[in-house]
C-alpha cells in the first residue's frame, strides 16, 4: 500500500516522464475542499489564472461566482496585512467586497487573476 504522505515512488516516476513540472496530490483522504483552495492559490500565484479564464471562461465564472471571488479578494487582504506598501491593492479590494462578483467579471474580469 502507498503511504499517502510519502510521495517518493510516484515522484520517481513522474519526474522520468515530466521533468520540471509541477505536481498536486490528491488522495481520498485529504479534505478536498482544502486541496481545492490550494490548487487554485497555487494556479494564482503561477500566473496561470490567466489562461484559464481566457480558454475555460464558463469554468472560471463559475468557480468565482460560488464563492471563491470573495474568497480571493479576502485571501488578499489577509496576505497584504494593512501595509502601506499595498495601499491601493488594499483599497480596490476592499471595494470590490462590496459589489457583487458578477458585476466586477462583467467589468475587469482580470481583476480574479493574480495572488500575491
């Protein structure tokens, strides 16, 4: 049996057939709600948000209007911590919690797109 917190044989594997790729792990027994934010604060901070909305962009509008857009506007907040150095940031996302998801998509849909 496969220990699902030692990854070494399929990372063995993998690497063979996909070297410098990046690789997510989902087993049964992780909470998938969790790995779900994960996955998506990860595809964020790669820059590859981007292409999913421009290529999935009914995929993308839906993963943002059931409730992950606010959840990345909040994600923001909580990672720039009040600091002046964002002041803008901050002020543009404090906004944007105050209008509904489906109106910031209609205007700047690029707004969801980046994680710092």
């Amino acid at each position: 049996m496969l220990d699902r917190n030692d990854y070494a044989f399929v990372n063995k594997a993998i690497n063979e057939h996909y070297p410098d790729y990046r690789y997510v792990y989902v087993s049964t027994y992780d909470d998938l709600i969790k790995k779900r934010e994960e996955i998506v604060w990860s595809l964020m901070q790669g820059g590859y948000m981007t292409y999913i909305r421009q290529n999935f962009p009914r995929q993308f509008n839906s993963l943002m209007v059931d409730g992950f857009g606010n959840k990345i506007i909040k994600e923001r907040l909580a990672r720039w911590n009040n600091k002046a150095l964002y002041k803008f940031l901050i002020e543009e996302n404090e906004r944007a919690l105050n209008v509904p998801v489906t109106m910031i998509l209609s205007q700047e849909p690029a707004f969801f797109d980046y994680m710092p």
